[in-house]
C-alpha cells in the first residue's frame, strides 16, 4: 500500500502541516534512480525508485555522504515551501514553492520523475531532463470511480479473478486492499468470479467498506506477513487478523519505516540473489549425479547377468556339451 494515492494523500496531509514554511536547503543524488531534498530544518524528504518499487519518505537524519554527491535543481535552494498537495484520485505529489514554481514528484508508471515546474512547464528533470526540459508538464488525472453495483458487476465479470474485479473496479487499490474487500465479503483467497458475484453486491460494499476506512485512517501500521515481507497498511487488515501489526502514530513515521524495510530487503535478495543461484545449479548438479550414480547401482551388473544365464544354460543341459565326438 506504500505506493497508492491513499498514502500519498495522507502523507500530504500530514506534510503540508509539518513542512510549510520550511525552505530547501539543497537537492542532490548519491545514488541511481535517488534523489534526496534537504529541508532547512534539518530533515530530508528522499525520492527515488528501484525497479518496479517507487519511494517517497521523510528522514530526520539528513546527512549528505562525503563522496558521489552531485547537486541537482540548484535554482531551488533557499525556496520557502509553501504547501503539500496531490492530485484528485492520481499518484501525482506537489511540494508548492513560494514564487509560483513547484516540485512535482511523478509516482506512477514506467518513468518515475522528480520535475521543477514553472507556468506548467518543465524547467528542469532529475530524469532525462535534456528530454524534457519545455515541455507541458504532466496534470493530475483522476482514476474513474464505479459509480453503482451494476457497474462493478458488470466490470467484474470480464476479469479473471474477484482479487483482479476489486483492482478494476477500484482503480486506487493495490493487491492488499483487493484482498482486504475480499475477506470482508467471505471470500477465499481462491474464489471465482461467479463465486464472488452470486451474492449480489456483497463484494462491492465491501470495497465501499474499505475505502471508507482509508479516508478515516488515524496512523499506518506495518505487517510482516507469512514470507517475511513488509507490508504497509493505513488500516487494520483483517485479512492478516492472525498477524500483529507494528503501529505508528503518523503515516509519515510509518511510511519511513515501511519503505527502508523494503529497500534493505531488496538490497539483501540483489546481494544474496547471485550466492542463491549458483548455490541453486550446484546442487541441481548433485542431485543429478546422485540419480544416475543410484539408477547404475539399482541396475543388475553385467557379472549378474551372465551368471543368471549360465545357470539357465546348466539347467537346460547345454552346459555340457563340449562340441567334441567321443
């Protein structure tokens, strides 16, 4: 749930609260796909992605490294930070800079950004900004809602599971929340379509149900579920009612946390990942060898074999004759 609108939203929230009237110190990178904001009150709100996995969280212990530092939007520093907002039902976040210019962190899609935006145009991109620089900038678009239970109905039925029907009829869900509006309508992880729909509009009030939730939500919680991953959650998720969650009593903390759990286990599988791999073809190579050492010793030998047919010729009295007339 780290990466929907709900959070983004909440974060929001909070944030305009906490940073107006905060400056920015300076933006620079130390790492691929990251960049780091530094605020005058001595905090960092860090951007940045790692594969599929995009991240937006605030830091009290800001610190640039000693080495690899390259300074980026340097027009920026010294902007007083006016306002946080996000877009209407989109993945699209504003830091609002006195002055009428804004960072725009692009949170969706294949090409995540961090832009400066002047008069709604591109002054300047931590990704491809040669490319970009001038051109309209992106605008908020609101996902669509299912305004009735007809039309999730009939939205449900092209997809290929109720989880999937959720996601699509729900366009702000991620696979939690999908599983989330599930268990609330007594549905199993493995239901069908027609499973999900013969009750009528059972699983859409329930998704109605979870959203509601979302828009009430009082902190962020952290699960940590049965293959030891981290998952975020604005609410309780009484689909993991077996699980306790770590609580927070702000989604910014939450989220800080949440996200550093994820890069440091997506750290850990890029490190470990080649070790597990040749770990992996060795022992595809034992056990291969063990067979076809096992498949030749269960095999009668070729000493076996010839006993067993000179006792069968002994028996038929071939074994006597020489070949010779007496």
């Amino acid at each position: 749930m780290l990466g929907t609108h709900y959070t983004y939203l909440a974060l929001a929230s909070e944030w305009n609260g906490l940073l107006s009237g905060d400056s920015v110190a300076g933006i620079y990178t130390s790492r691929k796909n990251e960049a780091s904001i530094e605020l005058a009150s001595g905090s960092d709100v860090v951007f940045g992605s790692r594969g599929p996995f995009r991240y937006l969280f605030r830091s009290e212990k800001s610190g640039r490294p000693r080495r690899n530092v390259t300074e980026v939007f340097r027009t920026v520093a010294g902007s007083r930070l006016v306002g946080v907002t996000v877009a209407d039902r989109d993945r699209l976040l504003f830091f609002h800079l006195a002055g009428g210019r804004d960072l725009r962190f692009v949170m969706y899609g294949s090409k995540p950004n961090l832009l400066l935006v002047e008069e709604e145009k591109i002054v300047e991109a931590f990704k491809d900004s040669r490319r970009l620089c001038g051109d309209p900038a992106p605008q908020g678009r609101p996902a669509p809602r299912v305004e009735d239970h007809d039309e999730f109905r009939r939205m449900a039925r092209a997809a290929a599971s109720p989880a999937r029907a959720v996601m699509k009829g729900f366009r702000l869900f991620d696979v939690n929340l999908a599983r989330e509006a599930m268990h609330l309508a007594g549905l199993a992880a493995s239901a069908t379509i027609e499973e999900a729909l013969r009750d009528g509009d059972r699983l859409y009030a329930s998704a109605l149900e979870v959203e509601e939730r979302l828009r009430a939500s009082d902190g962020g919680r952290i699960y940590t579920d049965g293959e030891k991953r981290t998952v975020f959650s604005l609410i309780d998720l009484e689909s993991m009612a077996g699980v306790v969650p770590e609580r927070f009593g702000s989604v910014d903390a939450a989220v800080n946390a949440a996200t550093r759990r994820v890069l440091r286990d997506l750290r850990f599988d890029r490190e470990i990942g080649p070790v597990r791999k040749a770990i992996g073809e060795q022992l595809g190579r034992s056990e291969r060898r063990l067979r076809e050492v096992k498949m030749r010793l269960d095999a009668p030998s070729r000493a076996d074999a010839l006993e067993k047919l000179g006792h069968l010729l002994m028996a038929s009295g071939r074994g006597n004759e020489s070949g010779l007339d007496t």
